[in-house]
C-alpha cells in the first residue's frame, strides 16, 4: 500500500522509455513517422514546424500516449499541442507551458480530464513520477517460473516486515478472525455452507483484512470469491452512505454470481450491494448508484464490468476519495486485451491509496509485467502450475478421428449415461448454435449461451440451468470462468479450447468445493497436439476414455 496522499489519483506505471499501447523509443515513430523535422498528421507548434528542439529520441504510436526515451528531462518544450491521447515524459521533467486537445488539459502537472480530473495539488509531475518509480526495483525475472515471477518488494521497514508477517499468518477457523470480522459474518458464512475457511481463504483473508494489495492464486471451485466477499463486507463502514468498494468482472453472468454471493453472507448484515451491467439502462444505473432513484440510499459495494463501471466513473457517479477497495475477479481475463484500456482507466480514477486485490485461477508472466504496474509491494499468494488441475476431476479424452464424427460420439456417450447436468464448449458461438440445433432435431433437451444472445435471453437459460430446467448447456468460454453451478458434474469440450489457461477454468466448472466431476476432450488429428500441449503445460495426465464409463461418471 502506498502512503501518498489521498487526494491524489492511481494511474498506470510510467518507466523511463518503457511504454506499452503507444511506446516512443528512441528515434522511432509509427502511424506517420516524423523524425528530424518530418511533420506528418498532427502539427507541431514550437517556433518551427521543421525542427525538433530537444526533444531526445522518441517515436509516437497511433497519434497517442507519448513518453521520452532519450530526451533527458523532457527539455524546453515551448508551447505545444498534442490531439487524442496522454502525454508522458520518461522523468516529468521541465514541460514548460503544454497544451491538450481532447485528451483534456494539462499544464506544469496541473488539471487533467480524460474521464475525471486528475490533480496532484502540491505534489508535481516529477514528485509522482518520484513515487512511481519505486517500482523500478520490482521487475519481472522472465527465466524463473510464474510462481516466483513476482514483483520483488522494496525495501520495508523491520515494523512494516512484522506487520506484514501478521497478515500473512493462515487460519484454521474462521472464528480466528475475530474481532476484527462480524460475528453477523460469520453466522452468512455458516449458513452459506463454509464451516472451515479453504486454502485459499486460510491465506487470503487476513492480508485483505489487514489493507494490504494483494494477488492470490487458487484452483477453481476452491472459494476464491468467498474469500474476498468476507474481505470486502469486513473493510466497509456500514455507518457510511457512499459506494466503499468495487469489484469488476469481465462477464454479466459473474457479476450476477458474485452479488448472489455476496448478498448470502452478508445477509445478516445491514449491507447494501449494487449492480453496474448491460442488465439496467445507464440512466437507471446512475440514479440507483447516485441514490436518486432510492431516496438517497446508496450501495456500500457496486459489482459489475469494466465498461459500465467505466461509464459510471465518467458521468460522476463514485467518488474517488470513498473508494477503498478495488477487486478484480478473474483478473489475468480482465488484464487482457479485450479489458486492459477500460481497467487502466478505472485504476486511473481511484485514489492511490485504495486497496488492489486480484484474484484468479490462472497468472501467467504478462500479467505480472501489467500488475507491477500499478500495484506496489503486494502480497502474493500463488499456485505452482502442476497444482492448478483439481485432483477430484477424472480427464478422459476420445479419439473421433474427423469433426464429422463428434456429433454421433456425443450422442451416444448422452444415451449410455445418466447425468445431472453437464456443460458441453465450443470454440465459437457459430459452433454453439449449430451443434445446439443439431441435438435439437435428434430430441436431445439442451440450452445454449453465448455473448451474441441478448442479455435477458442469457439471464433466463442461466435461470434455467440454475434451476436444472435443463440439465445440459452448452457454451462458448463465456460461461469459462467463475460459473458456480453446484450439480454439474460432466464437462465435455467438444472443441479443445486453443488457450492452454481455458482448459483449467473450463475444466473447473465441475468438481466444485471438493466434489468430484468429469472432463471429457473430443479430439480429432488436429486437436491432439493442442491436448498434449496441455498435458505437458500442467503436468498432468489426460487418460483414454475406458470402456466402462458408466460406473465411473455415475
């Protein structure tokens, strides 16, 4: 956690001539090279459009984020204006008087609007960058493996390392958490079905509980978001009419899941939990999270996905300052591509001194590289790879020789066994709606979900599947990660999924909180490769499908 003023704001790390989504490098430039005095798309006004007053090396990508690579402290830049993007200096630097068009203003590190002002009062460009590059001495070691692939903390005081100690001393109940949880907590908990914490709870709750960034790794179904569920209740004052805490993520169906968690084991609390999704209009998510519409009541926490949280930001509906806890569910999903412009612009927007938590099955290098960032000295709790397959799920594959032949072999594995529910993943949504279709015509009762189905048409067959209407569902990686669907014990991917980390949470959709389940892999030549692939990845052993499945799925 970093001790820095609170009215100041969290934004992504900044290296010197290290820059990602819009690198400038020494003398290199994309999207319109100018070196030299070669001007093109995009006027630079500083006395002479043909020359470059010490300015360094540097190159801009797509008319965007700008950082110096060479160019000392920035230099003398005079006036100047810049169009549609961020400007960085590699060390801050003497910027002199600088203008900005619609990425908002930005003088001698003064106001700045791109989604929210961002002011660093008495602190300037060059104290944050300061702060920032404490980070310097974290960087990723890419030839250890993942598990040790993490940032390595600056130095901390013989106090703070004894704080930190404390934190990170494991529980065996949860009635070791008292005082400093609610025995109301407690009593959800109980009631919700955990009466001992899991490893992931032994080690996880005190660190959040204590305020400490944290980054926690456990296989699926093993109570990752109870854990930051009892975290986060534990963390917000009741007493408070404002939005204390965020948790983000990447689909509707896991926010969905994750506020039914939520409001289980706080429901002997007096907590107040908000949606911000696709599943209310914007304007109905506004007035219910300014408390307009609720007679001025507002949520304590607010779960949903990046780009309506986003939305909310910017039309002013949290406060920075009340922000204290900010959780990314699936995190490694959510530091994505698909997610990452949307996650650094909300990180943006919160104080410095919230509370990061991440929390996901699988972490690979690239998102320790994003992580370091802008997370500081976290507290890690990580998962060696060979460790991620749960030992209670049994993995088969069958060999169907052409794609032609998936189609009869799923058939006859659905006629030969009776089970209570199962997910069947494709690869695409097309694939979904064709095999989904085909089971149809052979009168096979299935249900299908993917991300190009209307909200309220996903919502229902989640309903359903929920409520065993229908006993198999089949999906795309939308319904990949986080799902908790207690009665499915058979996952079958028709498709091999191509990223090795899909194989685990899809796989992890059976066998949850300890019970047993079943991953059946349809492979054909081209597929076998991907599924060694896996194999060795996580050392684990993926067995031919034997004759007497029967007695080993029922």
């Amino acid at each position: 956690m970093s001790n820095t003023n609170s009215s100041e704001t969290r934004g992504t790390d900044r290296r010197d001539g290290d820059r990602r989504d819009g690198d400038r490098r020494d003398g290199d430039r994309r999207d319109g090279d100018r070196r030299d005095g070669d001007r093109r798309d995009g006027d630079r006004r500083d006395g002479n459009s043909g020359e470059q007053r010490n300015y360094g090396n540097r190159y801009q990508r797509d008319g965007g984020d700008r950082r110096d690579g060479n160019g000392g402290n920035g230099g003398n830049y005079g006036n100047r204006y810049q169009r549609d993007g961020d400007r960085r200096d590699g060390n801050g630097g003497n910027g002199g008087n600088r203008d900005r068009r619609d990425g908002g203003d930005r003088r001698d590190g003064g106001d700045r609007r791109d989604g929210g002002d961002r002011r660093y009062n008495n602190r300037n460009q060059r104290d944050y960058q300061e702060q920032r590059n404490d980070t310097d001495n974290r960087d990723i070691v890419r030839t250890q493996p993942v598990e040790q692939a993490v940032s390595i903390p600056k130095p901390l005081s013989q106090e703070d390392m004894q704080k930190r100690e404390d934190a990170c001393i494991e529980i065996s109940t949860f009635d070791e958490l008292l005082p400093n949880i609610d025995m109301k907590l407690i009593r959800g908990l109980m009631a919700y079905g955990f009466e001992t914490p899991s490893k992931i709870q032994q080690k996880a709750i005190r660190p959040m509980l204590a305020g400490y960034d944290l980054i926690a790794q456990a296989q699926s179904g093993m109570g990752k978001t109870a854990t930051f569920c009892i975290g986060t209740l534990s963390n917000i004052d009741l007493e408070k009419n404002e939005v204390q805490a965020i948790v983000l993520a990447h689909t509707l169906e896991l926010a969905q899941q994750i506020e039914l968690v939520f409001k289980n084991i706080g429901k002997y609390l007096d907590v107040r939990i908000g949606m911000a999704s696709k599943s209310l209009s914007v304007r109905e998510n506004l007035e219910q999270l300014t408390g307009f519409s609720t007679d001025g009541v507002i949520p304590h926490i607010v779960i949903g996905t990046p780009g309506r949280i986003l939305d909310m930001f910017n039309k002013g509906a949290f406060k920075a300052a009340s922000i204290k806890l900010l959780v990314l569910d699936e995190a490694d999903e959510l530091l994505s591509d698909g997610f990452i412009q949307q996650i650094r612009s909300i990180i943006s927007s919160i104080s410095i001194k919230t509370q990061i938590c991440l929390f996901s099955a699988t972490m690979d290098l690239e998102f320790f590289n994003v992580t370091k960032r802008f997370i500081t000295n976290p507290i890690n709790i990580l998962v060696k790879r060979e460790e991620l397959t749960l030992q209670g799920i049994k993995q088969f594959f069958i060999d169907c020789e052409k794609n032609e032949y998936k189609l009869d072999t799923l058939c006859d594995l659905y006629s030969l066994l009776t089970i209570s529910q199962s997910i069947i993943y494709c690869n695409s949504y097309k694939n979904v709606e064709m095999l989904t279709q085909k089971l149809r015509e052979r009168n096979f009762a299935v249900s299908a979900i993917h991300g190009n189905m209307h909200i309220t048409e996903r919502e229902q067959t989640m309903r359903d599947f929920r409520n065993c209407v229908n006993r198999v569902l089949i999906s795309t990686d939308l319904l990949g990660r986080g799902i908790d669907v207690q009665q499915v014990s058979v996952v079958i991917n028709y498709d091999i999924p191509i990223k090795y980390e899909s194989y685990i949470h899809r796989i992890g959709r059976s066998g949850r909180h300890g019970r047993k389940g079943t991953a059946i892999n349809f492979v054909t030549g081209y597929d076998s490769k991907n599924l060694n692939g896996i194999e060795k990845f996580y050392n684990t052993v993926i067995e031919p499908l034997p004759a007497d499945i029967k007695a080993i799925i029922e």
